[in-house]
C-alpha cells in the first residue's frame, strides 16, 4: 500500500458533476469544507461531464448549485474561492480517447487524484477503461464508488472486478453515507470510550436491539428505479446492515480503516443465514396502500405516477436477524425499514435484560426495561429510559420511568453538525478507508441478502399490504410479538 501524505493537495474529479447528486451533495459539500479551512488551498475540483460548456457557464450552473442546495447564508469570499477551484472537462464517458482531455488538466506530481463516481454504475466500466487508457492512474489515485454496488452477488462481483482491473482495493472508497453520519460515529465513541457500556455490551446485559429506518416519503417520482430493487435491497443490504455491524462488533484494535473492516465483516460472517425454512419466521415484507401522511391523503404504491398495477415490490421489510457468535447468543437483532410510515424515524433502541427480582411490586408491578436510543435522525442524540423514585413522602415509594436526554443540538448547540457528504469527502482526501465499505464485505451483506430474496421467490408470497400513515404490516407486530417483545413507538 502507497504511504498516504494527508496534507497533500487534491485534484478532485466528479464524473457526472451536472448530475442530481452532484449538484445537490457534493458541490455544497465541498463548499462547507471550504468555508472551515478543511480544503488545501491548492485542492481542486474538476467537473467532468459531456455537455459542450464553457468554462464561464459551468462556474455559473456551479454558483446555481450551491445558492439552491446550501441551506445556510452563503458567505461571499468563500464561494469565490471555491469557484476558483473549478475546472470543466468534457468527456463522453463511453469514448476512451476522450480521457486524455483529464489527462492534460490534472497534475498528479503535485496533488492527489481522487475520482469520483457521480453516475450509474454500468458507468463505472467505460470510467475505468477511459482512464486506463489516458493511463491516468497511479498508485496514488483514489476512486469513490456511490451505491448501489450491484443489486445481488452476482452484479457486486462484476462491478468489484471491473474496478479491481485498475484500481487495487486500497484505492477503492465505496460509500454508504450512513457511515458519514455524526451518530452513526458516535456509535463507535459510545461503544468504545465509555466503560459503563464496554462491559454491559452482550447476551449478559442485552436482551434484544432494534433497529429501525422509517420513512414519510414514498416514491417520490424514482418508481421504476425503486421496482427494481426494493427497500431490502436499497436500505437493508446496505445502511441498515452497516449500522448493525457497528452495534455488534467486536473491539477493533484502533481507528485504522481494515481494523474497524475486519470486525465488520466477522459479523456478517456470523449472520444465521434466512432461507426457505425459515423466511415466515423471520420477515415480513409490506407494500403501503392508499393512507394518509399528516392528514394529507397519498395513493398506495402502485398508484404511484409510472407505478406499474402488478407489482410485487416491497417498500416495507423487517427481520430478525440472529448472530451466531458468543457476544450476541439469543439476542435477536430486529431490522424494520419502510416507506409512507408513520414519520421519518431512524434509531438504534438497545434493550437490556428484564431484572430477575422486582422489589418494588408494591408500587410498580412490572418494571419496565432499561433502554438504550441512540437516534440517527431526526435530532440527533442518544436518550437513556431509567427508572427512578418519585420524590416526597408518604405510603410506599412511587418509581416513574425517566429519561436521561441527550439532544447532540442542544449539547453542542454551537457546532453545527455535518451532512455526511462533508466527512465522507474530506476522508477520501485523506486517505482514510474507516468509513468505506471493502469488497468483501459488500459482497458478504449480498450473500446474506440473496438467501433471503430467493427464498422470498420461491414461496411467491405477494408483500402484506399496509396503509400509508402506519407502523407497517401487521405481521410485523407479530413478529416481535412471537418472541413476546414490542417494537419502539
Ligand atoms: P443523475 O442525476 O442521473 O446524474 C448522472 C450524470 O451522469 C448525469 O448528469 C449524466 O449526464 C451523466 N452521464 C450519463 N451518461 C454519461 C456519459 N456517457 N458521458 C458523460 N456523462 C454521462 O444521477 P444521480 O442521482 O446524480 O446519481 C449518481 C449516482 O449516485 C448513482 O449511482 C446513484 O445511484 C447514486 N446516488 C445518488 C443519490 C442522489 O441523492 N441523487 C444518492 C445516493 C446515491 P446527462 O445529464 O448528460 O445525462
């Protein structure tokens, strides 16, 4: 592996800069980092796409991007100089010889270069070849990935190979923006600096975790993009299965990038795989039907505009998922994720173990949980339900569930928190994989996801249906309701 200068300046490439992401993430992204200091004076950004544009009129669609999509007042000096940093490139992706106008702009002696792939991945071929043949990449040269990384195990292994043919893995940065979240970091800080959880983090103390990732939202016009693939497939495989390796790894030696990857990965290893034995058991999969959101009406999925009247898409899933290892023995982990629920929720909630004697029976009969919320989103913050005394005097002594709150807005009211995008940038300047997922693991959560699906295609089991405005599926209810648990509500 290339020893990695973190100070070095960048030459930062997005191919498909005039694209939805690009335009909405990853240029007002970069102008936060800028506005913090966080760019090299000398870091560029070089925008690539296939539009006859003149260097003028990309600043200006460049200008437009940051007034539309950066939410707080813009600061004059800093646009400037983030403006100054651009370059235009145009390239047709699919034309090889056309490469060689990156070639003659980006300068590999002084600066970094990182690519990023703002586009489809049946792009990713043509970008590789493109850049193979300008004989572009170097040792040094990063490429950034965005999801989906293929839509089984088949697809995730053509699109690693195509990339591995030019890239090894420790150039590759594959994103999964869950991971650049502030509380999905604090996961790591709660977890493994605080000794009160550090050895109350097994099957001794935990009961069960929940992990829920709800939506408002439904199609929001992407219906033939998202028939497709399915919220197992575009949620679970991916955000919901790397905030369960987070939850339930084991110490990693230190921050490095392959040390925290390792563990991650073991505990994909460790998932009990969900196959046509067990599928009932384990998963309910929902479609919503018309319901209202807010009071508001909304048609069902298959109203939807473009929204073909057969299909058997689900916008709803959850699951148990049981680790077969010794930290989480008989600790289920339940996963629910769905579009048009209730309201837009995600959070990890850690339940912990039922006391074995209750000796306040007098004034509480039973004494609820211990529970752990760490919320993701929205208000970020990590809540802790204790019971306490209720103070006076008098007969008996009276207990009430209490929370102990602790809101990341109102705790650190004066540090504004950073959209994943920002940190994610920033750490492919830097070199630094922690936060990117490695190809072995992309590959493990589609193993484990591939079971589920074929097993869900051989029962042919049309998804429950569910109003719009609700928790999901009944059966979903049930399904904790079976091992005699509840969801978070
Ligand atoms: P998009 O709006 O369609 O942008 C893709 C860009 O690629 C377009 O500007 C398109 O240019 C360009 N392109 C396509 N074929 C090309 C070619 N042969 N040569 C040059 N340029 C070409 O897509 P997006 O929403 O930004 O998504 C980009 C990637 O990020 C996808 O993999 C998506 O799954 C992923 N992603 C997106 C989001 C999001 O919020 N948008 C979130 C997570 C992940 P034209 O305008 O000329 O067609």
């Amino acid at each position: 592996m290339p020893s990695i200068d973190t100070n070095k300046p960048c030459d930062f490439t997005i191919f498909g800069v005039l694209g939805d992401l690009s335009r909405r993430k990853l240029i007002p992204s970069l102008y936060q980092l800028d506005r913090v200091a966080l760019l090299h004076e000398d870091t560029r950004i070089i925008g690539v796409a296939r539009h006859q544009l003149s260097q003028e009129d990309f600043v200006a669609k460049m200008r437009d991007s940051l007034e539309t999509f950066v939410n707080d007042s813009l600061e004059p000096d800093v646009v400037e100089r983030l403006l100054n940093r651009l370059h235009y490139v145009l390239i047709n992706l699919d034309v090889p010889e056309e490469y060689s106008r990156l070639q003659e702009v980006i300068d590999q002696e002084q600066r970094v270069l990182v690519n990023y792939f703002s586009v489809a991945p049946f792009l990713f071929d043509d970008i590789c070849k493109g850049l193979d043949y300008a004989a572009i990449v170097t040792p040094e040269t990063r490429v950034v990935l965005e999801k989906p990384i293929g839509r089984d195990l088949e697809t995730s292994q053509e699109i690693n190979d195509t990339v591995a043919r030019v890239f090894t893995e420790d150039q590759v940065y594959r994103i999964d923006h869950y991971l650049g979240k502030e509380t999905v970091m604090n996961l790591l800080a709660l977890r493994f600096a605080n000794s009160i959880f550090t050895t109350n983090w097994d099957h001794n103390t935990i009961d069960h975790v929940q992990i829920t990732v709800a939506e408002e939202v439904g199609i929001e016009g992407r219906w033939g993009y998202f028939d497709k693939s399915g919220q197992t497939r575009d949620m679970v495989q991916n955000h919901l299965m790397q905030i369960l390796t987070l939850v339930a790894m084991e110490p990693p030696v230190n921050m490095h990038g392959d040390s925290i990857r390792n563990e991650k990965l073991k505990v994909l290893k460790a998932l009990r795989p969900i196959t046509i034995d067990n599928v009932d058991d384990k998963t309910v999969r929902g479609q919503y039907k018309a319901g209202f959101i807010k009071g508001k009406p909304v048609p069902g999925y298959l109203e939807e505009e473009d929204g073909n009247p057969s299909s058997a898409t689900e916008s709803f899933v959850a699951i148990r998922v049981d680790i077969d290892n010794w930290r989480w023995a008989d600790v289920p982990f339940y996963l629910r994720t769905g579009k048009r629920l209730t309201t837009k929720r995600s959070e990890v909630v850690i339940y912990f173990k039922r006391l074995p004697h209750n000796i306040f029976k007098d004034s509480y009969k039973h004494l609820p949980q211990n529970k752990l919320v760490i919320r993701l989103q929205p208000d970020e913050g990590v809540e802790i339900v204790m019971m306490n005394k209720v103070p006076g005097i008098g007969k008996g002594i009276k207990l009430q569930k209490t929370l102990l709150d602790l809101s990341f807005s109102e705790a650190f009211s004066d540090v504004r928190i950073a959209d994943a995008y920002e940190r994610l940038i920033l750490e492919t300047m830097h070199g630094n994989q922690s936060l990117f997922i490695r190809r072995d693991e992309v590959e493990r959560s589609w193993k484990w996801i591939d079971s589920i699906q074929d097993a869900w295609a051989s029962s042919n089991e049309p998804p429950r249906s569910y109003p719009a405005g609700t928790w999901g599926p009944v059966a979903s209810v049930a399904l904790l309701a079976r091992d005699g648990r509840e969801w978070e509500e």
